[in-house]
C-alpha cells in the first residue's frame, strides 16, 4: 500500500475511533447529570 | 448542540479525506511532508486556545468565586496538554521526514515543549494542594501568573537567530500565501479541531463538575 | 508605618532570622561551592576550544545560580510555615508587604550568591569577562526577576505537599524565559559589547513579573 493510503487508512481508524469514544463519554456524563 | 457534535464526524471527515486529496503537497517540502500542515497547526492553535481559556476562566474564578469556572480552567489545562503532546509529535515527525532528525532545538518548537511542561506544572500544582477550598485559588494565581510572564516565553523563543520552522501561515508581507485548495482545507482543518477542542473541553469540564458535588455530597 | 518601610522591615526580620541561624544559608553557599567545584572539574582539564568557551560558561553559571536559588530561595515561606509564625503573619501584615519584603530578601541573597560564584568562575575556570559593568547590569536585572518570581511561587507552594520538586516544577517554565536572556546577555557581555536588547528583555520581564505578583500576591499568600 502506497504510504498517503496507509496514512489515510490510519487516520480512519482514529477519527472514527475517537467520536465512537467522545460520543460514549458524552452520553455517560449527560446521563450521570440528569440523574444526580 | 447534539446535532452540530453529530455533524463534526462527517465534517472532519471531509476535511481529512480533502487533505489527502484536494490540494497539491506544497513545493519546497518532501514529497506530501507538507500535508500535516492540516494537522500540526491546528493541534498547536488548540493547545493556545486552551491555555487563554484557562487564563480567562481562572481570573473569572477568582473574580466570581463560581466553581464551576475553575472546572473549567482545570479541564482546559488538560485538554491543552493533549494537544500540546499532538502537536509536538506531529511537528516531530515532520522533522524527521524534512530534515533527517526528531528534535532540532528550533524557536518555535521548544516553545512548545515549555508550553507542555507549564500545562504539566499546573496539574502537578493542582494534584499537590490537598486543600479542596485553597487548590482552586492556587491554581488560578498560577495560571495568571504564567499568562502574565507568556509573552516572553513565546517573543523570547522565537528570536531574530535564523529559524528552521517553515514560514509561518501569517508571514511578515501580511499576506496568506497558500493556494486556494490549500487555504480552504487549512481554515476548515482549524475550524474543525476548534470544534474538537471545545467538545472535549465541555466533557472534561463537566466530568469535573460531576466529580466536585459527589465529593461534597460525600463530606456532608 | 508606609508601606515601603514594613515591606523593609519584613526583609531585615527575614536577614536577622536567615543569619542567626545560618544552616540555610550556608547550606545555599555550600551548594553553589560544590557544584562550582564538580564544574570546574569537568571541564576545566579539558582545554575547550576558546570560541566554545563563553556560550557554555554563561550557561553554566547560570544553571548554578538556578539551582541555588531553588534551593534557598523557596524557604522564605515555608520557614514561616515551619516555625508556625506563618498565621500570625498573614493576620497582621498585608500580602504585598510580606512577598516584597521576602523578594527584597531573596534579591540580596541571591547577589550574595552571585558575588561568591562569579570570582570562583573567574579564578578555576578563567573565566575573561570583557565587561564587567555589563555583567553586573545582568545580575541586577536578572536576579531581581528570579527573585520575584521564586518569591510568588514560594508563596504558592509553603502549604502544599511535596515542595522541593514541585517548586523547581512550576518554577523551570516561567524562569526559562528569563535564564535565556540572561545567559545570552552574559555571553555578549564577556565578548565585552554591552547586551542592550536582552537587558531590556530582562527589565520587562522584572516589571511584568513585578506587577503579575503584586495583583496576584493576596491569592497566593492568603488565609
């Protein structure tokens, strides 16, 4: 694989990585504040 | 606001997936060296984005007294140090490709390195006031003290000595010297880590703020 | 009582005390000998070529001043602390008198520290200073700056735990700046032109830390 495909391949998995996370975290901190 | 963090995946998507393809790599670079441009400035614009909301916020805590503001503060410090700790790495990694070595003692690149240890200093600051009502205040007397003695840090660094940091975006003829695509992936790269940069700063922040009244709960 | 005078009469209480007792202080000097000595040693026997010579003598003396004064200057606070005179102290004296009164202190100390260390680097490592005004100005200008700073930060610091290294931790980025500019005056001055432009780095960098620690100086030194 070409290196820019590695890199762009790498960057996928990242970016869609960390919104599955920042996504998690936000919906965990949004519940905990509605029920306290 | 859950709709615009909805947006921001597809959003920097397209703005990832155009810095790999829309523009040509710049010349004078190596090869597509000059593509983490779309990266490295924007981590560095958010760690300086940071560290002014933790100066503002500080000052509005000691001002105000609210709580929440030195939430704030403290989440911003961290999330600076993140993007700190990226931009570092991604401008090392373009050392290496461009010039052969990881670190090369330039101006503007230690200035960052020193900018990574303040934000380390004032977690460590913070972690070392036992005091739950003095850490807040310490921290903020802190920070405002480093925003105080910055501009020497950031003028003094980058001296007149001869510097290997490519030309920065806003250059001395005051003129944006890059090609239309490049501009335009550029300013939507900053655009979006802004976007990042705030999200995870209201996570952090309210994270904090979760763990702050459930100690309070605790001690009553 | 104007203020100037009990910010003066802090600073005499804090000699009086330092030179009764004298294991501080001593134990600073002893530290700026030792490590004067294991630089010496060093690198004197070596012969380096003598254009090298300025830029990493400048940045020696320097990073024997620092690390003298991080360990002296901190104690102006905690020996407060320490001998439990501290409460009485912020009851009675405004936070701006006691942190200009303690800097006022720590600024002679460390010029004493500097008197002491300069003629060692002149004698073991033959040290040519051309300029001897200019290196003077830079000690005044970057001392004074060193010592406001360590001062505030003391301040912080004297009710926290693990001090020595968090002091030396908060303190190395905000005195960077200033130990740069002080090493880089150094070096034009023992080239033996006078360092315009870095005193006048140096001399902003006094006056904004100078005014960063009298705004902020009730937060940092407060109940």
């Amino acid at each position: 694989m070409s290196s820019l495909g590695y890199l762009a391949a790498v960057n996928v998995v990242i970016w869609i990585g960390l919104f599955a996370y920042l996504w998690r975290l936000d919906r965990r901190v949004s519940e905990k504040e509605r029920s306290s | 606001m859950k709709v615009l963090k909805l947006l921001l995946l597809p959003y920097m998507a397209a703005v990832i997936g155009a810095a790999f393809l829309w523009p040509e790599p710049a010349k004078g670079f190596i090869g597509e060296s000059s593509r983490i441009v779309f990266f490295h400035v924007p981590c560095a614009w958010a760690s300086t984005l940071a560290f002014i909301v933790a100066a503002v916020y500080s000052a509005a805590f000691l001002w105000k007294g609210k709580p929440w503001y030195d939430d704030i503060a403290a989440a911003a410090v961290r999330i600076g140090l993140l993007f700190g700790v990226l931009t570092l790495i991604t401008g090392s990694l373009f050392a290496r490709v461009m010039w052969g070595s990881w670190w090369n003692w330039d101006p503007r690149e230690s200035s960052y390195l020193l900018l990574v240890f303040l934000y380390s200093a004032y977690l460590f600051l913070r972690a070392a006031v036992e005091d739950p009502e003095r850490r807040p205040r310490i921290a903020a007397a802190y920070a405002l003290f480093a925003a105080v003695l910055m501009p020497f840090l950031t003028f003094v660094a980058p001296r007149v000595t001869a510097s290997l940091h490519p030309q920065t975006v806003i250059n001395p003829q005051g003129k944006i010297l890059m090609d239309t695509p490049t501009r335009a992936v550029f300013f939507g790269a900053m655009a979006g880590f802004s976007a990042l940069f705030f999200w995870l700063l209201s996570i952090d922040a309210r994270a904090a703020r979760l763990r702050r009244t459930g100690e309070n709960l605790h001690r009553d | 009582m104007s203020a100037l005078a009990r910010a003066w009469a802090v600073c005499a209480k804090d000699a009086t005390q330092e030179l009764r007792r004298k294991v501080a202080m001593v134990a600073v000097f002893f530290f700026a000998a030792t490590a004067l000595t294991l630089v010496s040693f060093a690198i004197g026997p070596f012969g380096l070529p003598a254009a090298d010579r300025p830029a990493l003598e400048a940045a020696l003396l320097w990073i024997i001043l620092f690390f003298a004064a991080a360990t002296g200057l901190p104690r102006a606070f905690v020996a407060e602390e320490e001998a439990g005179t501290g409460l009485a102290l912020r009851k009675t004296v405004p936070a701006v008198v006691v942190l200009a009164g303690k800097s006022l202190f720590n600024f002679v100390l460390f010029l004493a520290m500097a008197l002491i260390t300069i003629p060692g680097f002149l004698i073991l490592l033959d040290w040519k200073v051309n300029s001897p005004l200019a290196i003077a100005a830079t000690m005044l200008a970057g001392g004074y700056g060193l010592a406001v700073v360590s001062t505030f930060l003391s301040a912080l610091v004297a009710r926290a735990g693990q001090r020595n290294v968090l002091f030396v931790l908060i303190a190395f980025p905000l005195i960077l700046p200033l130990l740069l500019t002080a090493i880089s005056a150094t070096i034009v001055a023992t080239a033996g032109d006078f360092p315009t432009t870095p005193l006048r780095v140096l001399l902003a960098y006094d006056g904004a830390a100078t005014c960063g620690a009298y705004m902020l100086a009730g937060v940092a030194w407060e109940d």
